[in-house]
C-alpha cells in the first residue's frame, strides 16, 4: 500500500457528463500528479500541483482541469466526456516539488468508462 | 516518433530464467531513469532508479543505462510467478525548472511456473 488514496475505485458514466476524481497524499507529501493511462497511450501525464499551486503541465486537454485544496488533498475535473476519454486514471504524491531524487508515489487508480 | 520506445510484449518466460527488458529513447535531456512494477489492477510502484551510465544491482534486479546509446535494460534473476505484472521505464528530465518524466507503454511479463 502506497499511502495514496483515490476515490471512486470506478466509474461509468455517459458521453457528455462530467465527473470528479478524488485523491488524497501520502502523509507529508506536497505534490500531486495526475496520469491517464490507456491501453494504446500507456501511462500520460496530465498535471502536477505542488503545496496548492499548480508546478508543472503535461498532456491535459482544455475539458480536464484540476486543484489541490489547502489540506493538500487533489481533484481532477472531467467535463465534456467522450468515449476516449475512458481510461484508469492515477493519481501519485511525493514529498517535494518535483527534484531528482523526488519519488512519485502512485495510488490505486479510477477506472473510468464512458458509454 | 515517441520519446520512450518500449516494446509491450508480452513477455513469457519460465521460472527461474533471466528476464531482460528493454527501454529506447530519443531526447538526450533525459537524465534520470527508472523501472516501475506494475501488477494488475493496481498503481505503479517504484523498483530501481538510476542517473548514470552503468549497472545498478538491488537482490535479483539489475538496471542498466547506456547513454551514448540511449538504451537502458533492466535485467531479473531467477525469475518468480510474482514477478508477473508489466514493467514501465521512466525517465526524468528538467524543462524550466520543473522535472518532467516520460513514461514507456510498458512490457507485460509473465512467469511460468
């Protein structure tokens, strides 16, 4: 057990809809990292928040947006959805900004399906 | 082109064989590099991480990076059906700052008994 918690373990819902993934840190850990994760994809990654500010951009479409609340806990915001959008989607913590020796601590997935 | 060239198998072998799998890539700002375990239905979880070019041995796992050929392997010894799961290659560059890792498809292993 990482120490990373993700709420919904999965989620079906329809083309269209908006849904809100929910991740909680390890203890102690400042950052957040979202990743999509498809099978043709692999492991993507969408956006990181350090101490409640947004540290670092990757591969995140306009229709997905996230925060980091002041006890640190993370949301990811799907809006707009449309098939492809189905995936597991991670959410991983560490310690400190992002450094070279910062480890990235992956919760247990949501597994979203979009009908 | 990808950045991070990993072929997805799968992969099976019988227990007790040595299992070699490899990662390729293409931007030479890649600094550090890691191999995460992946069992199924769970998250990725950390193995080895290495920086420089050369072996890294940790029990029966063994990372190797080639720089100059920009290749990196990561080598299992008298392989177990627990080492069954899909195995991802990560590297780790800084773009303004901010550390960007790139992850590969992984490959999918499976022990035999």
């Amino acid at each position: 057990d990482s120490g990373v918690t993700q709420t919904p373990k999965h989620l079906i819902t329809a083309t269209g809809q908006r849904v809100t993934l929910r991740c909680s840190p390890r203890s102690g850990d400042l950052s957040v990292y979202w990743y999509q994760q498809s099978l043709d994809q692999g492991l993507q990654f969408l956006i990181q928040y350090y101490n409640g500010e947004e540290r670092a951009k990757g591969n995140i479409l306009e229709r997905f947006s996230a925060q980091q609340f002041p006890d640190l806990h993370s949301e990811l915001n799907l809006s707009s959805l449309e098939l492809g959008d189905s995936a597991l989607y991670f959410c991983a913590s560490s310690a400190g900004g992002g450094g070279n020796t910062d480890t990235q601590y992956f919760g247990p997935g949501t597994r979203l399906t979009v009908l | 082109q990808k950045e991070v060239e990993q072929d997805p198998g799968p992969l099976s072998v019988p227990e007790g064989a040595i299992v070699s799998l490899n990662c390729t890539y293409s931007n030479s700002a890649f600094q550090y590099f890691m191999w995460y375990r992946q069992y199924s239905r769970k998250g990725p979880e950390l193995l080895m991480y290495t920086y420089s070019s050369g072996n890294k041995e940790d029990g029966r796992f063994t990372a190797q990076v080639d720089k100059s050929s920009k290749y990196i392997s990561l080598f299992i010894r008298d392989s177990q059906p627990s080492d069954s799961a899909t195995y991802l290659c990560a590297m780790r560059t800084r773009t303004g700052g901010y550390q960007k890792v790139t992850f590969g498809i992984g490959t999918k292993l499976q022990v035999i008994p």
